[in-house]
C-alpha cells in the first residue's frame, strides 16, 4: 500500500500551520516531495549496504535487513534484455538501478561479475585468469552502458533492475482562489507505508530551509535523526 500524497500533505500544511512557519504552495510541496521520495530511496541502498556487514536479527518482523530488502522489493522487476553491439557493449535500461548482470549460454544462465578496468587488465595478463564464456565480467563504461569480457559476447544478456520511484504529484483545481485536491490528477508516493512520518519530516526540513525557517528546519532534521537513530539501535 502506497503512502497517500494527500496525507502527507495535509499533515506538512497542518504542522506548518501549528508552528506559524509559513505556506508551502502545491508546486513548492511537489517538489519537496519529490526530492524527500528520492532521499529516502537512495537511503535504502547505503543502509543495506551497512546493516549487511551486521549479523542478522532471529526475532521475526525485526531484522533491519528484511525490512530494508521488502521496502525494496516495491521496486524491483522482472530481468530487462541489455541492447548489446558487436563489441561487447551493452545499453542498460534507463531509470533504474543495476542489480545483476546475467548471461545466457547454451540454457545454462550465469552471473556476469562485476570489475573496474584495473582488476580487468591484471586478468588479462594471463589466459587462467582471463575472463571467458564460464566466467564473464564487465565494467561499468558510463551511467547507461557497460563492456562485457570477453567482447564476443552480443546476445543472451539480461539485468536485474531496482526502478527509481515515480515522482508524487499532489494534484488539484483552484477553486474560488484555493488549491482543492484533485485525486483524479495525483500521484500518490510510492515507498512502503511506513516512511509517511519520515516523509513528513524530510519534506519539512526541505520546506524549512526553502522559507529560510531555521528553527522548523532545526525541528525537522532533529525528528528525523532521532527516527534514523532508532531504527538502527
């Protein structure tokens, strides 16, 4: 279930409001929006990253790992065919994050290992070591293209993709000179439903700093920092 648009709104406004810290029109609270949705994402792929190294939590519904992976799995797709040339170069799908690169042969399906050019060059140095058709590798050549060893490989290449989330839109009609929420034109948030409080606060903090607020922003990252501190207790 998707966090509603219309909620957080309603809640950044009403807290806004309490505070006597200003207005955040709709186009302001859009963009805000979409910044804190794309944060909070990015978040996920540094704290698995960290919770990684930890050992794993035996109490069911706790483990930081599981529940990181399941706000993840929102995002995730089926495997994308890469756009190979006859060089070797592969065209990666856009608005995504690259999960792993698989290469198919002969119905036998293999992970292609990921290296920088260093690490290639010093596998090339000797044909035991040299990437081939059982032990594939590629590096990364730029944001959407990746080089696959050896270069003979044109065909047969798939990735796991994380897409990045779909920008929230609070929409609406004026009405008498006040914006009305409109469900028709809006596009809810996409993350797990539990990061509506750290929508809240993320979108604040940005709203703060916009309007020059230092004390709500001061409030908002405070807020934030104690949920982040929690969560990884």
């Amino acid at each position: 279930m998707a966090v509603s648009v219309d909620t957080v709104y309603q809640t950044v406004l009403s807290t806004l409001n309490k505070e006597q810290r200003g207005y955040v029109t709709p186009q302001e609270f859009n963009l805000f929006a979409e910044q804190a949705q794309l944060d909070i994402f990015e978040q996920y792929f540094y704290d698995i990253n960290q919770f990684g190294r930890l050992h794993g939590n035996s109490t069911e519904y706790s483990d930081m790992l599981d529940i990181l992976e399941e706000k993840l799995s929102i995002f995730e797709s089926p495997p994308v065919a890469v756009v190979m040339a006859n060089t070797g170069v592969g065209t990666l799908p856009a608005n995504y994050r690259l999960g792993n690169v698989i290469h198919t042969t002969s119905g036998v399906a293999r992970i292609v290992e990921k290296l920088n050019k260093k690490d290639i060059q010093v596998l090339e140095m000797s044909p035991l070591t040299t990437p081939n058709l059982i032990r594939p590798a590629y590096t990364r050549t730029s944001e959407t293209t990746i080089q696959l060893y050896p270069a003979t490989i044109i065909s047969a290449i798939t990735c796991d993709t994380v897409a990045r989330p779909t920008a929230p839109n609070w929409g609406y009609v004026m009405v008498y000179g006040e914006a009305l929420y409109n469900a028709a034109t809006s596009v809810n948030f996409q993350l797990h439903q539990s990061e509506e409080i750290a929508l809240v606060e993320k979108i604040l903090e940005l709203a703060g700093l916009s309007t020059k607020e230092v004390q709500m922003y001061q409030i908002a990252n405070q807020e934030e920092m104690q949920t982040i501190q929690q969560e990884k207790q």
